[in-house]
C-alpha cells in the first residue's frame, strides 16, 4: 500500500516530510563524502533553471556542481542540528463505525505501508517532466519510505451522536456518503537502512515486500500520532486515530 502525500499548505509549526528533507535526512547518515552525482541530483531537484543552463557548458559546470556540493553539505550539517521529526499530508476513507469501540474504523495502515517522496512536487508541468526524466535516467533517485508500527493506530475515536451527525452531513440526495478525511502524520525518523538490510524488514512483513519495492533511497520511520481533519486545508479537526477508546459514552 502506498500512502501519496498531498500537496498542501502547512502550519508553521510544521516540518514537512517533503523530498527536500528526505534527501538531507537519508544523506546526513548515509554520506561520507559528497560525490558530484549527489551534488547533480541536488541541483536538479532545487535549482532547476539554473542547473539547465550551465549543463552543457563544461567550464560553467564544473564551478556551478562544486558550489552545489559545498551548499548540499552546509545543509546536511544544518539538518543534523534539528530534531527529526516530520509531518506528512495523505489522505483517507473512513471505515464503518465500530459501536463497541466508539470509533470510526481507518483501515489506512497495512503492513507494507510505504511512503513516496515526490521530487516532483511543487514543480510546473515543464519541471516535472524534466525531472521524471531525470528519474529514468538514474540522475534523480526517488525516496521511499518504510512504516514500521502501521497496525496500532485504527480508530478514530468519536462520540456516537458527533459521528452520526458527520455521516448526515456527508450524505447526498441518493444516500451515498463522502468517508474522504484529510490525515496528518507526525513522524520521527526511527533507522536507516541500505538495502541489504532490507532483509530484516522483509521478514518482519512477512514476505509482502516485494524484491525491488525500494529504491536506491529509502528511511524508516515511526508515526508518533495521526491528526484527522474534515478539510483538506487542514482546519477542522475531527479528532486523532488511536488504539483505544480515550473517554465514556
């Protein structure tokens, strides 16, 4: 299962799990040394006109990845000072309500829930070509995430009278209902991984991994809490997933 994450604007108080840390988290363990292909696959996810327009001339380009090398270390420097924490923007659809658990069900998480960063996001329709491209030719390495505690937060915990009103509110004149919620997953980036290891993870999925599910880059991270909104501009807040039901009906 793959969760896709939502283009969408945050509060200041976020951190979003965006390509852009992604790449900074997975290079700050796993880069010794910065290596001009790493320091090309910076410039065309960050600084695309310009990385373009010194490509084919070789005494521009020369400088220009040097500067983008120094520039990606300072930044993983940068990155290795902050707290490792994230949030990431999905979406979902609410299960049926469970009356002995007072909750909607949120079947969202399996156990080979992967997330994937888009280093495309963000982009106009020109950059995201480019950069696909970039991706098949093996210039831009897309970035994977693997969820390790995906099973303990299911339930949307809610009142029976609250969650009776959402469903009417959400019902057309043919009776059909709109379960679509917007997710907030805070996150914590637990282990890193190169993909010999993979083999650890594999088995703990019991075998659902396929071989190749990962790209070159890939993190291992937990979900601390998932905040459930009505909106997907992320005001209305229905409430937090949980395990158990938190207060008496």
């Amino acid at each position: 299962m793959a969760i896709i994450c939502l283009k969408t604007i945050s509060g200041a108080e976020d951190k979003p799990l965006d390509y852009y840390n992604g790449l900074l988290e997975y290079h700050l363990i796993n880069a010794s040394n910065i290596t001009d292909a790493m320091a090309e696959e910076y410039a065309v996810t960050t600084d695309l006109d310009t990385c373009l327009q010194n490509k084919n001339n070789e005494f521009k380009w020369k400088p220009y990845l040097s500067a983008k090398g120094e520039e990606l270390t300072g930044k993983i420097k940068e990155k290795g000072k902050e707290e490792h924490k994230y949030q990431i923007f999905t979406r979902a659809d609410l299960g049926e309500f469970d009356f002995n658990k007072h909750g909607f069900k949120c079947p969202f998480f399996k156990e080979d829930t992967v997330i994937k960063l888009d280093p495309t996001a963000e982009k106009d329709a020109r950059g995201k070509g480019i950069i696909s491209q970039a991706i098949l030719e093996g210039v831009v390495n897309e970035i994977k995430i693997l969820v390790l505690n995906p099973k303990k937060l299911n339930i949307l915990a809610i009142p029976d009278d609250k969650a009776n009103s959402i469903l009417e509110k959400r019902t057309d004149k043919y009776g059909m209902i709109d379960r679509k919620v917007y997710l907030k997953l805070n996150t914590k980036i637990k282990k890193y991984a190169d993909r010999n290891e993979m083999k650890l993870y594999k088995k703990k999925a019991d075998g659902m991994l396929l071989p190749g599910y990962f790209g070159k880059y890939f993190l291992v991270i937990n979900i601390t809490g998932v905040e459930v909104y009505d909106d997907k501009e992320f005001n209305n807040k229905l409430g937090e997933l949980t395990t158990e039901v938190k207060q008496n009906r």
